[in-house]
C-alpha cells in the first residue's frame, strides 16, 4: 500500500475518491479541505471552491437538492475536441477537416445547446437530430451556414419536410438515411418542394461493440443500411439524377465505447465502404464516425463498461491515420472527419449537489440484553459467542453468529421465538460484529468471508434527493456516477456508508461506488457533525441524466445554478442564472391533476369543519394558506 502519510493533505484528501482519474483535470481540493473547480486545469488560475457556491446559493434562498452547470467546462471540452482533431489532421497532413456535431440528445437543456454552439462557432461546430422536436431546436438555434446539422433516426413526410425547409434558409442539412424506404421519400419530396437535399448514408457495419450499448452495433442493429442495399440506394439516386446530393457516410457503434479497438475497426471496414464508393465516381464529401467517444467515470482507463482505455489524441490519431491509410491506397479523396461526440463535451460540466439529512445505522438502537429465564437456546447461543469471542477465534465465532442469524429468523417467521428474544439476538450479533471488526487490524491474513464485515456495518445516508430523477442510468443500467464529500477534504473519512435518496422505492438508494482497485458497495464519508451541513457531489451528470430523470413520485426537476469563471471576482466566479425546479403543482399538473381544484376541494373540508367546530376560523385560514403554500413550493425537503 502507497504510503500518503507525506503527501499535501489536499492531494491527500482526494484519493479515495479518484478524483484525479475521472475528473480530467478539472477538479482539485483546497487547503481548506473544500473541492474545487479549475475552469482552466491550471492550479495557478481561476479557481472556483464549492462551498463559496453553496454559501451564495444559500444566501439567495435557493433549496437543495440543485444542479450545477459549470459553464466553462462546457466551453472548454467544445473547444478540446475540436482542437486535438485539428492537430492531429494537421500533424497527419490529412487533407479534409474536421467537423464536430453535438447530439441534444444527450442533453437537450436550451442554455447547455446554445452554450455548445457559441463555444463551437469558430470551429463550425454543429447539431444532430433524432426527432422532429429536436429537429425544431436546431433548425431554430444552428443559423452558422458553414456547420453541419446531421439528421438521423426514423423519419416521416413532416420529418423529411422541415429539413428541406432547412435547406431553403441555407443550412447544411444532411438527411442520414436509416432505413432504405426513406431514399424514395426524399427523392419525392424535394422534388415536390423544388429543394436539393443533401442526403446521408448510415452504414449496418459487421463491427460488434461492446458494453452496454452493443446492441446498437452488428448485423443485427436496429438502424442502417446493409451493402447492398447502398448499392441500390447508390442507383436509385443515379436513376433521378440524384448522385450528387449524397454527400456523408455515416456509422455508429454505441455509445461509451470502452475499448480503442472497436473504432479502430469499425474506421476500417466504414473507410473500404467510403473508398469504393469513391472509385466508383460517388464523390462523398463527408466521413461520419457517430458517437461513442466514452468517459473514464471510474478512472480505471480500462475496457469496463464505466471507462475507456484510450485518450481523445489517440481516439483522434486512430480515426484520422485509419482513414488516410485506406484513403492513400486506393487513391480517393480524403474525405471530412464528423464526430458526434455529445457525451465527452457534456459530462463533466454538471453534477448534483445535495445535503445529507440523516444517518441510518445498523442495529443504531441496542436493546436491553439481560439473561432471564427459559430463554431460547439460539439466544443463549449468541450471547455465548459473545462471552468468548477473542483473536484466535474470531472466524469460528463469525461462521457461528451468521448460521444463528439465519435460524432465529425462520424461528421467528414459525412463531418459535418472540420479538423481545429476536431483538436480543440481533443486537448481540451486531456487538459481536463490531468487536470483530476492531480485530481485523491485528490480523495478518483477513478471510475472505470477513471482508464482508465492512459492507455488513456500512450505514446509509439519507440524502435529499431522487435517484430516479437526478442518477437514472446508476439505477437503470448500474452505471457508476463518481460520488464524493465537497467539504472536509482534510479529514480522513471514517463513516463507510451506502446512500439512500428520500423516495418512497426500496430501489431508491446507491451501492456500487468507484474504489481504488475497482469497486465498493460502499463509500467512505465523514461521520455527520450536529448542527453542520454535509454536502456530497454527484458528478459527471451532464450526460443523459439531466434529460432521463422521470416523475417517480412526483418530486420533478432539481433546482439549477449556472456558473460562470470570473478571474477579477474575489471568489473567481458569479451565478450567471438561476432556473427554478419544478413546484408541486407543476408535477401535479403534467399527470392531469388540477391544482386549483385540489386546492378548493381543501378549502371547502376545511370550510365544513369550521362550521361543524372542530376547526376554529383563524386555524382554517392558516391551514388553507399552509397547503396553498405546499401547492407552490419546491417537491423536495426543505431541510
């Protein structure tokens, strides 16, 4: 083991949350023990503490739990991406360019989109669509004539219709076929609307990815075109005189693309496709990579589904000299480099910040243990390991409480047992538990079966907050989010705990975290302080979570504050906006409740029990106001 006994207490305090491994150098902590922003990875530069954000966020009345955007990091991995690749083509001497395309899938917020396309303007960054609503957006947002709006998904008449319209004002709008009964739709319609449309093809390459999203790859994925049906696309556009609006190749191999080879490959067999294309006289413009440039969210720079084992220079250099290769030998055009990288440039910016209002210990309230008489064996069991529980055999007794464990409780559900006796058992187990835990120190070698006793004590903080709202993928796909303490950070930890949010759902809590040699079912946290706030951050959000969180009981929207660097403020930083979460009427009101009714039907029971003289005039009153009140406030705790 590393010895960090001499280490800076700030480099320190971050270890045993990775932060230098997942926070791609934009995280640090201070010498207060509080984590930080570095807007421009510098330590000599802009650097933003996050409790100075919460004292303001407080001092401006604004509740937890709440999202924060930090809107130079957004602007800045805009600006990475496009960079790197125009280094690399340089250093290459590749003769297209490259143009990057934000996917507002992955995250649709109106001010995340218009803060991309401004960061991206000199670089001709661009907007992809899946949808006609997303399609709306960018034909409303994308104006920069020179970048490109990639259209993809299934697409219908009004579809195909609104990128025409696209073209009409100028836009580099490109129409990916997905499916091949979209090449008639197209050609119809753009004569209907005396419109040239610039058309797409995506490629079903025979690449398999891999992780979570394999499925979207393969011969078995749900969209593109196999061979030969881009060879009849290919005549069917020659036969309506139609060659010269196909202009992209497009592939796509799955988002969060762990390993460097699947890229490798999938250039490889998409660039054979594009160059006999090209030696056949279709003259593509421009090389479509798609997504899946992935994010070290464990920082474990591996081919676990929460990593990748590459960095964005060798994910560019593999994409642009795999190209040029194919390119050079069969003497073809290079064509333009596409890359819709949404989940690289937005991941990083957010992160959840909420409060932790309680702690739930195993067995936190002991009962009484005292012998009596006649008691069931199985008691007299446990309390007997406990009487002679030492080092030597601390094992054996473990093995024995855990089979006791086990049979009190069928004794218990066979009503052989009472409560009173099963409350005593557990809480000799959990004694015994405890005391084998202060052993293991002493022991040189630890079982395997009792390296379970850290996760059996683990205690659950109650946070404020929903996992279904604000960490959907952590619970839908166990994808790991990088979870850490935003103060305190010069203490060591002590308090090894799992999370729990505040809904009513037994799924509603957080038990896989990021450790150093993979992962943990727990976390290490401080243990609470009366009278003290403990904020903890879940980071790397700004990818799909901000999007995917659902209504699960009725909490809705977080709160949002945008931040903004500021090297001439004292705190090098000022909220530049605030958006407000959604209230409980406004929930109430998307799932067809009518608050108004709601809050009149109150009034009058109310009404009727003042008449009736149960409730006096002056109560009623405050109680209708109390929950008018309720109607408009904040759905998560006010804590």
């Amino acid at each position: 083991m590393r010895n960090t006994q001499h280490q800076p207490s700030q480099q320190r305090s971050c270890t045993p949350y990775n932060v230098e491994s997942w926070g791609n150098g934009y995280f640090t902590a201070n010498e207060k023990g509080h984590l930080c922003v570095l807007p421009e990875k510098k330590e000599i530069g802009p650097r933003i503490d996050f409790m100075e954000v919460i004292k303001e966020i407080q001092e401006q009345g604004i509740p937890f739990p709440t999202v924060i955007r930090f809107h130079d990091i957004l602007r800045a991995q805009v600006q990475l991406l496009n960079i790197t690749f125009a280094n690399t083509i340089t250093e290459h001497g590749y003769q297209g360019r490259f143009y990057g395309v934000y996917p507002i899938k992955v995250n649709q917020m109106r001010e995340v989109v218009e803060e991309i396309i401004d960061a991206g303007g000199p670089f001709d960054h661009g907007l992809e669509a899946g949808s006609k609503s997303e399609l709306l957006a960018c034909l409303a947002y994308n104006d920069n004539s020179n970048s490109l709006t990639i259209l993809n998904g299934y697409k219908d008449e009004d579809y195909i219709r609104l990128a025409l319209l696209g073209r009409k004002l100028g836009r580099k709008i490109i129409i990916v076929v997905e499916s091949f009964s979209e090449f008639e739709m197209i050609i119809r319609l753009s004569k209907e609307m005396q419109a040239d449309p610039l058309i797409g093809i995506r490629t079903k390459l025979s690449v398999k990815g891999r992780g979570r999203w394999a499925g979207s790859s393969g011969d078995r994925a749900k969209f593109g075109l196999t061979c030969s049906e881009i060879v009849e696309g290919v005549e069917l556009l020659q036969r309506n005189g139609m060659t010269n609006c196909l202009k992209l190749l497009h592939f796509h191999v799955g988002s969060q693309i762990p390993d460097i080879r699947i890229v490798k490959e999938a250039v490889t067999e998409a660039g054979r496709i594009y160059a006999n294309l090209a030696q056949s006289g279709i003259i593509i413009d421009y090389f479509d990579v798609g997504g899946g440039l992935g994010i070290d969210y464990d920082g474990s720079k591996s081919t676990g589904d929460s990593s990748r084992n590459y960095t964005l220079a060798e994910y560019s250099a593999d994409i642009v000299s795999g190209l040029q290769q194919i390119c050079d030998e069969m003497n073809v055009p290079h064509p333009h480099i596409v890359s819709e990288s949404g989940r690289y440039i937005t991941a990083h910016h957010s992160c959840v910040v909420t409060n932790v209002i309680n702690t739930i210990h195993q067995a936190s309230n002991p009962c009484k243990t005292t012998v009596k008489e006649d008691e069931h064996v199985l008691l007299g069991n446990m309390r007997e390991s406990a009487e002679h529980l030492k080092l030597e055999n601390c094992q054996e007794i473990f093995n024995d409480i855990q089979q006791i464990k086990e049979d009190t409780i069928a004794a218990f559900r066979l009503g052989v047992i009472c409560l009173v006796e099963r409350a005593k058992i557990e809480t000799l187990y959990w004694l015994i538990i405890n005391r084998i835990d202060t052993m293991l120190a002493d022991l040189d070698f630890i079982p395997e079966e009792m390296q379970q006793i850290k996760e059996l004590k683990a205690s659950q903080y109650l946070c404020n907050f929903s996992v279904f709202q604000s960490a959907a993928d952590t619970w839908a796909i166990s994808q790991i989010l990088p979870i850490m303490p935003l103060l305190r950070l010069d203490e060591e930890p002590s308090e090894r705990c799992s999370l729990a949010d505040i809904t009513c759902d037994s799924d509603g809590k957080i038990t896989r975290f990021i450790a150093k040699d993979g992962y943990d079912q727990s976390l290490l946290l401080h243990t609470l302080q009366p009278d003290e706030d403990y904020f903890i951050g879940l980071f790397l959000t700004g990818a799909y979570q901000d999007v995917m969180g659902d209504m699960h009981n009725l909490f809705g929207r977080l709160n949002e504050v945008h931040i903004y660097c500021d090297d001439d403020d004292p705190n090098d930083f000022y909220i530049e906006e605030v958006i407000r979460g959604t209230s409980s009427q406004q929930v109430l009101a998307t799932m067809q409740y009518s608050p108004e009714i709601m809050a009149r039907s109150i009034k009058t029971q109310i009404d009727l029990q003042i008449k009736q003289g149960t409730v006096l005039p002056r109560e009623g009153v405050g109680l209708i106001d109390f929950y008018e009140s309720c109607l408009q406030g904040y759905t998560y705790l006010n804590i």
